[in-house]
C-alpha cells in the first residue's frame, strides 16, 4: 500500500488548510485515497502532494474550481494548456475593467469640470453602409469590436468610402440595458441593393440636427463628455428623438488617449422650436 497521509499532515505538505481540503473534497478535486468508515478521517497519498500543488496554484490565479477540475481531467496536455489560456483571456479582460475602474475613481477623487465646446450641425440624410442589431448592454463593447472590423472588411473590398465611421445609440440600450445598437460608415450613393455581405447592410441614414461635442481619449473617460454635454443640452436646447450618434474622428488601439469621438447629441433645429 502506498504511503498514507492524515489531514493534518497533507495540509502541512500543502499548504492547503484543513477547510480548504474538506472543501476541494466536496468538489471531487482532492478525493482522500480512503476515509475511516468510523472516524470520518481523511487520509491521502503522497502522490497526491502534485495534484494539491497544482490546485493551490491555480486558486491563487483565481482560477474557478470547476474549470480546475476540467483541467486536472483533462486528456492531454493541448485541451490542458487551452483551458489554461480560456482563463487568462478572462483575467485579462478583468484587469483592463480593473484599470478603466481606477481611473473613474481617480476622477471622482480630482474632479475636473472642462469646458466644453459646443456647436450645432444639421446632418444630411446619408448613404452608409449599417450594422444593425438589438444587443445587450454587457455585449456592446463586443460587439462593437467585431462589428466595426465587419465594416471596415466590407469597405475594402471596392466600396467608396465619403467619411469616418460611426455608432448610432438607441436610449432603450441605455435605460432597459437592452436596445438597438449600430455602427455606420458613409460611402457613395449607389443603385445597388439593400445586402452587401454578412450583416452588412446599406442604408440611408435619416437627416439629424445635433449638438455635437468632442471627446480626445478612450472610451473609459468618455462619460464625463456625455455628461457635460447632457447638462448643456438640458440647459440650452430642446432635446428630440433619435439615438445618439458618435462619429470616430481618429482611432486609435483600445484604451489610447489618441482616439478623437464626435459625440451628437439630437435637439430640435431651432426653427422648429416652440
């Protein structure tokens, strides 16, 4: 029989408490090699000492206990490392949430009121070609990544571009955390039909009157320039219905303070005002 461990001393060669141990025993990760029927006691082999490290280890990376008892099951080595990888995707995904976290709070904490610079645009109606999709709001950066490359893949294959891309925001995406989302790039007009490829439509995109502000920097800071620009409107102007419409003057990689967003509030024209 090989060698026998009790609790006690598996925790010592571990560094695994006693809780966690009973704990990774209940999720069939450390199964004891035998149990007293009588005592309840716990006993592991010494072979074990391996699997428990690899654990340890991967608990200190937050990986969850289900997807450890995946990799602990897996077959090989490849489904292991793919596992593996899956879970560093979602760290990293946590961390740049985590960073776009601190530097909202950094904000709160030296609050800075800019002054913004208004100006009011009529825009045209607009050929462009649209993705269009009712998303949730958990899904919208996303979707907003694949979306916009789609465009950018379908503008390059022949398609005459007559301006930088943009997003159209329904309230309903906002308010009820589910709504229409859409991203538009302006090309030539054409008799050709509504289906390009893909999700890729063309549309003519209706006329709007905005009140437009610019916003130099990512996405994470863009809020104080959505609110600087809601209190002026309130203030100033008569808001009317529409979505939202961003016009991605420069871009850049995600998170750079390089990228410039023309943020297009929808008022009334002020001929049409009361």
């Amino acid at each position: 029989m090989a060698p026998r461990m009790t609790i006690g001393e598996f925790s010592r060669a571990t560094r695994l408490s006693a809780k966690a141990l009973r704990l990774y025993h209940r999720a069939g990760l450390l199964v004891p090699a035998s149990v007293d029927p009588v005592t309840s006691y716990r006993y592991y082999d010494v072979a074990q000492i391996a699997d428990a490290q690899v654990v340890r280890h991967l608990r200190s990376l937050s990986v969850p206990v289900e997807t450890i008892a995946r990799i602990l099951d897996a077959p090989d080595v490849s489904t292991r490392n793919d596992l593996l990888a899956a879970h560093l995707v979602r760290l990293e995904d946590e961390l740049d949430r985590a960073r776009t976290a601190v530097d909202s709070l950094r904000g709160l904490l030296t609050p800075v009121s800019p002054r913004l610079a208004v100006s009011h645009r009529s825009v045209p109606a607009t050929p462009a070609l649209v993705i269009r999709e009712t998303i949730g709001l958990l899904d919208l950066g996303e979707w907003f990544t694949g979306a916009l490359a789609e465009l950018g893949r379908v503008a390059s294959a022949g398609q005459r571009t007559t301006g930088p891309p943009g997003g159209l925001w329904a309230d309903a995406l906002f308010l009820h955390e589910r709504g229409e989302a859409a991203v538009f790039l302006p090309v030539a007009p054409t008799d050709e039909g509504e289906s390009i490829q893909g999700r890729v439509r063309r549309e003519i995109l209706p006329a709007a009157d905005l009140v437009v502000a610019v916003h130099r920097g990512p996405d994470s800071t863009m809020a104080d320039t959505y609110a600087a620009l809601g209190a002026h409107v309130a203030r100033h102007e008569i808001a009317a219905a529409g979505p939202i419409r961003e016009t991605y003057l420069q871009q850049a990689g995600a998170g750079s303070a390089d990228v410039v967003t023309e943020i297009g509030w929808p008022v009334l024209p002020a001929a049409s005002r009361p």
